[in-house]
C-alpha cells in the first residue's frame, strides 16, 4: 500500500506539474520510472459476450505488477503525444485530472455526471436569482 500511495502522489504531481507546463521534479520522475521498470500484468483476451476483451488479472504477487503497468501507462501517457490533453476539471472544487479525448478539445469537466451537472444546475440556479 505505501508503494502504491508513493507511486500515486508522484503521478499527481507530475500530470499536475505537465498541465501547468512547469518542470517535473526529479524524485518524482525516477519514482515513475523505478515502478515502470518491474514486470507488468500480463494481458489476457477474455470471452465476453460473444466478443473478446482485455483483461490484465493479478496473479500471486500482482500488486507490484499492477504498480508497473500503472506505471508504464503513465510513462506513455506523459511521455507521448497526448500529454497535452490532460486536464484539471474545471469544477473547482474537484481535484480530479482527466485525459480530453473529446473531437473538439473543450471539455471542461472530469466527468458529465458528476462535475458538469453540478455546473450546470448552478447555472441555472443563478440565472433563476436574476430578476
Ligand atoms: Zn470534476
């Protein structure tokens, strides 16, 4: 558990550090690496409903791997193209960070069911105020 915590806050810091284009620490850095550097779940194709799907379950063990696929994801993720479409939501009270994959980049929320709604209904109710 103190290695996933570890690995969790490093990550925090560095999406939060990448979408405010600031310099990622170091510590934070080599921590992301350390993690990405050990064996990972192995993926399986599972029998879904008449399809095939991915599973990636932990055999004895499985935390560390599970740690290093998070890990590994993340090294892809930051390290790659998309980068530049994660986001902070724009509910402040939120923390939540989010990778926009929407056509037209301009989501603003982590999530239409929690954030954007609460937005939108206190939209409305301070339109409602207005005479
Ligand atoms: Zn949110």
């Amino acid at each position: 558990m103190a290695a996933a915590r570890e690995l969790r806050e490093a990550l925090y810091r560095l999406v939060v550090d990448t979408v405010a284009a600031r310099a990622p620490r170091r510590a934070d850095v080599e921590a992301v690496n350390e993690a990405a550097a050990g064996p990972d779940l192995v993926p399986r194709l599972a029998e879904d409903g008449g399809g095939l799907s991915l599973r990636r379950p932990a055999g004895p063990g499985g935390g560390g791997a599970a740690l290093a696929t998070v890990a590994r994801d993340a090294v892809t993720l930051l390290g790659g193209p998309l980068a530049g479409r994660v986001k902070e939501c724009g509910n402040p009270g939120c923390s939540l960070l989010f990778l926009d994959d929407s056509q037209a980049r301009r989501r603003r929320w982590c999530s239409m069911d929690r954030c954007g709604n609460l937005a939108k209904i206190a939209g409305y109710r301070t339109r409602a105020r207005r005479p």
